[in-house]
C-alpha cells in the first residue's frame, strides 16, 4: 500500500512516499480504510527527532495520527466495531501512521465516526479534540463559572479548544491577528486579544487555567495573568518529571525533564500555580463523548485547507508555516 514515510530524522525534506506491506491486525485491533487524515503540528516536530527520547517511533515510520475511515477487518477479540463500519480514530504514540492507504488500530483508541461528519471532518478532530477534553476534564477540571486562557484561538487546537471549554461553561480569553478576532469571537471567545495591538498579560486578570499552545515565553507570561490556585497544562513542554514518571521513563530521564521544567515549575509556585505537562493519549471513549457534541452540534470542525494524498508533504510544509485557521486534512478516498 501507499504511504507518507519518514526514512530518518532531519526534517520534512526525509518524509517520501513509498510502498509497504498493508498491516496484519493483532486480535484486539481493527483494519482501517482510510478516507481522510488530519495533520497536527507535531506531524512537522517529529522528523527533527525532538520527540525521539519520548515517542514510540522506528524509522522507517508512517507519518500521521488522526484519521477517519470505514473497518475492513476486525480481529478475534473486537467487540465495538464490525466491518463497514464508520470510525475516527487517533493512532498517535501507538507506534503506527495514518498518512496511508490502511492502519491497524487498537480498538480501545476508535470511536463511530459522527454521522453529521464527512470523512474530512471527522478526521480534522481527534488530536484537538483529544487534547482538550483531556486538559479540561483531566488536568484543570475546568469548572462552569471558571477562565481559561487558550492562546492562539484561531489554531487548530485553539478552535476546538476554545468551543469545548465553552460547552464547560468557561469564560474563555484567548490571541489571535486582526484578521481572525470575529472568528473567534464566533466559537465564544469572551475576551479576544489582538497581539499585533495589545500584551495579553497587560489586559487579562484573575484566570483559573491556561493551556499552554505556543512555544517561546508566553506561558512565562502568561503565569502572570493566573489567580491563585491556578492550573497551567502546557502541550508544548517542558516535560516535567511527573510526565517522565507516568512514562515509565528512567531515572536519568526523569531527572533530565525535572531539570528542564525546573524553571517553570518555580514560576508557577510563586504565582501559587501548578505546572504540568500534557501528551494526549488515544483514547475511544473520550472520542465518542466528543462525537456526541458533534452530533448534536455543541461544537463544529473548523478547517482551513484540504489536500488530495499525492500532496500529503505539501499539506506538511503548509502547516509548517503556522498560517492555518482551524485544522489542515488530507483527503485519501474522494
């Protein structure tokens, strides 16, 4: 079968496409057709082997982890699905790709695919998706009545992001360019910071929770803006020591991410805040507690642009660029 392959680490210029043997399902996996694949910025980190300590990855390896499809083969100890089936799904950190024709995917990590989504939508959520409800419901327990400052609201992450903590009952704040403030404001943001006009920590006040989405400084700066007993959940690191832990990491390792966290792990006590670091897990129930906030339409794709499968590295590159309004998806089966 055909697939989007990442020969070794350097960058997006190792990612080609080639031929490799369609997966054989393990008992407890299902045989996915995929009709769409969602891109993710960590599709763009990963071929410089930033995730190398961290990723269950081996060269050569698929490209991609969202995706939504139709089941084609179930093993002997699948319950939930049955060919023909409808699913979206994440593979991520499992150790297979999606930027192909077909994927094995552990049944715990699938869900039906919303019945009010097209392939290309449905594919456009996983991750996002994923990551929200997991630094919401898990990390923060974001309450109603609550605030949550989602930088970069009009990101992939941040229009998906901004619309659940809404659903939460939030009060959500939230940066983005002059040209994006109504789009925003359009998934709920309740207080939208231009960055090109105004400092987010010179306007915002008294937040109980920040998900961390862009790299640099802003999460230093953005401590400034916590009430105390504030919760920051960053997707962007550093890893802590508790992450390493959770992994099952070394103890070099665990030392390693404590010493690299240490700094903002400091920062945060001093705001009276705590610091942690998310690396969402597939997870098929959560996905389909998702779904049905699609399905009743509590929360919609947002998509900027779509590219056919023989322009999958082209999608990449044009997601390198951190241009994108909502999620960039590659389309497999028309």
């Amino acid at each position: 079968m055909k697939a989007l392959v990442l020969k070794r680490y350097g960058g997006l210029d190792q990612v080609v496409f080639a031929d490799i043997p369609r997966p054989v399902i393990r008992p407890d996996e299902i045989l996915v057709r995929i009709h769409a694949a969602g891109l993710n910025p960590i599709d763009c980190m990963i071929p410089t082997g930033s995730f190398k300590p961290i990723l269950k990855f081996h060269l050569p390896a698929t490209m991609g982890s969202d995706l939504a499809g139709v089941v084609v083969e179930v093993g002997s100890r699948v319950s939930r699905f049955k060919p023909g089936d409808a699913v979206f799904a994440s593979v991520f950190d499992t150790g297979r790709g999606s930027l192909a024709e077909f994927v094995a995917v552990p049944e715990h990590a699938a869900a039906l695919k919303p019945a009010n989504l097209d392939f290309v939508q449905a594919a456009s959520i996983p991750m996002v998706g994923l990551t929200s409800w997991q630094a919401f419901n898990e990390s923060t327990q974001l309450k109603r009545g609550q605030k949550v400052f989602i930088p970069a609201g009009s990101g992939g992450i941040g229009t998906f992001a901004i619309q659940l903590a809404k659903h939460l009952g939030a009060t959500v704040g939230t940066t983005t360019s002059t040209a994006n403030v109504d789009l925003v404001r359009r998934l709920g943001a309740d207080e939208v910071i231009d960055y090109k006009q105004q400092e987010f920590e010179a306007v915002l006040q008294d937040y109980d929770a920040i998900l961390g989405t862009v790299r640099g400084d802003s999460i230093e700066k953005a401590l400034g803006i916590l009430g105390p007993g504030g919760a920051v959940v960053s997707l962007v690191g550093p890893p802590d020591a508790s992450f390493a832990r959770k992994r099952g990491m070394n103890f070099l390792m665990t030392f390693v991410f404590g010493l690299l966290s240490r700094k903002i792990v400091r920062m945060a006590r001093k705001h009276k805040a705590r610091y942690s670091f998310l690396f969402v897990r597939p997870d098929g129930r959560h996905l389909t507690e998702i779904g049905h906030l699609l399905e009743e339409s509590r929360i919609h794709p947002v998509i900027d642009k779509v590219f056919p499968f023989d322009q999958a590295k082209e999608g990449l590159l044009y997601l390198e660029q951190g241009r994108a309004k909502g999620k960039v998806v590659v389309q497999m089966v028309g």
